[in-house]
C-alpha cells in the first residue's frame, strides 16, 4: 500500500525514530499507526517514544578535522544526564557520527542515518544506542565544512563546546599550527558574531545605532548629538563582535588580526579567516 509523508511525520513525532524507519515500519504493518510503533519498538527503534516530553539538555559536540585540513565536521548529541554524555558507549557513538559525516557529504541527520559506516549502518546503531540508554538520546545538529584552504578544529575541556574555523590563502606551516588553534580558541572563549566588518548586516547595524542612540537620550542628550555618540559607540560593538578586531584572550596587547598577521608570517603568504562555525551544548546555532 502507499504510505503517505504525513502518516510518516506523525510517526516519526510520536516515536523519534528516523524517517527511514518509520515509513519501513508502516509499511510492515500495512499503514496501522500502532502496529507501526510496535514494530519500532521491537527493534529498539521507538525506545524514544514515551521520552519525548523530556529534556535532553546534557550531552558532547565532537569536531574532527581530515589530515590534510581541508574537510571537518562537528556533531552535537544529546542526552539527557551528564552520567550518560560521560558513557564510552555513548561518547563513541558520537565519534561515530562526526567519523561518518567527516567522510561521507550528508547535509541533515536523516542522510547521516542512512549510511553504512565501517560496516553498520547508522540508523541501527542508533537503535541500539536508544535501546541501551533510558533516555531521550538525539542528533541536535552538525556541521560538515570544505575548503581549499585550512580548518582547524577545537573542542573545550569536557565536549560542552567546539569550533570549527576555516583559514584561507596559504597552507599554515608545523609553526602557524598553533596559532590557528589559538584563533579557535578566541571563538570558543569569546563568542564573535562575524569574522569581519564586511560580514555585519545592515539589519545588525541599524538595531545596535537605534540601542545607543537611545541610550544616548536616556542619558540627557539631543537627538542629533545622540546619533553622533551612537555612531561613536559602533567601535565598541565592532570590538566585542567581530573576530579580527577583538582583544586576543592570550595577549591583551594583541587583537586577533596581529595573531592572523602572524599566522601569514609564519606560513610564507596571506592568509586570512573566512568562516567559523561554533557549538555551544544546548545553544541554539
């Protein structure tokens, strides 16, 4: 018989199985919704149904970059206690997924599910973890990045955070290497917005003036003078959110451009950062 996209979709709500499994499992039992679950159920498929009204707020982010710089990917999965994020099992599940999406071009978690990865497919795996584990278990997001430049990756002590960033112009050298740690670090720590003035909407811009305008007001001054201090006050919000113009967090006599100038230096050519992608557990992207 035929399943329908939407008899799927509302398995798929009631049980958190993937979309695959699901129209699998409607069609075994020839379109019943219950019979569906049950069969999801068995397979350990389902095991996510009667925890869906849960929070899965703990969890890792797990970043891997190729050896030659050129392709990374960062998953984040959640669970629902920090007992089972610390779990082996669950920790190389997670490996797994980044392993998988580093070397196979998927854009969404369904793709990722669907392949066959050192012999398993992805999609039992799963199963399996959710079988294993009496929680709310899920693939939040991820990040699969080429270039034909370099990306390094970073993730924080106890896998709450990671960064990808991508560097482009000249191959940074053993030297530069660290460095470019360095500059992923500065993201993880300091959370910019963009990587330079040209990425800063105008949209952004127009909110953060009307903000100090305003302010400016607040604080006695007329509307003319207001929009001078406000237009004077975009450098601190330049300072604060775009990457090459902060503070470097290791040296405060430096700002992220000098330590990039160094990173060129270092590798014999330009260089310069054109991307970051950054997962805080729990964050939205």
């Amino acid at each position: 018989m035929s399943i329908s996209a939407s008899d799927v979709k509302a398995l798929r709500d009631k049980t958190g199985a993937g979309m695959a499994d699901c129209k699998k499992a409607l069609e075994e039992a020839n379109g019943n919704m219950e019979e569906a679950i049950e069969w999801l159920r068995k397979r350990g498929a389902a095991s996510a149904a009667k925890r869906a009204d849960r929070e899965a707020n703990e969890g890792i982010v797990v970043a891997k970059t190729s050896s030659d710089g050129t392709v990374a990917a960062m998953v984040e999965v959640n669970c629902e206690t920090d007992f089972v994020a610390r779990n082996e099992e669950f920790v190389a599940y997670a490996n797994t997924l980044c392993d998988a999406l580093l070397e196979n071009d998927v854009k969404d978690a369904d793709a990722l599910y669907a392949l066959t990865f050192n012999g398993k497919n992805l999609g039992e795996y799963r199963d399996e973890i959710l079988a294993k584990f009496s929680e709310r278990i899920g693939l939040r997001r991820l990040e699969r990045v080429t270039t034909t430049g370099h990306i390094t990756d970073y993730v924080h002590a106890g896998s709450r955070l990671g960064v990808l960033v991508e560097f482009t112009g000249a191959k940074p050298s053993p030297e530069a290497l660290p460095l470019t740690r360095d500059v992923a670090m500065q993201i993880a720590a300091m959370q910019p917005q963009f990587v330079n003035r040209d990425q800063v909407d105008q949209t952004t811009l127009d909110k953060e003036l009307e903000i100090y305008k305003q302010q400016a007001i607040q604080e006695g001054k007329k509307e003319d003078i207001a929009q001078r201090i406000a237009e004077g006050r975009l450098g601190k919000f330049y300072e604060e959110s775009v990457l090459i113009e902060q503070t470097f967090v290791k040296d405060p006599k430096k700002k992220v451009s000098d330590v990039v100038a160094e990173i060129a230096t270092k590798s014999g050519g330009d260089v310069q950062v054109v991307n970051f992608h950054r997962f805080n557990l729990g964050e939205s992207n």
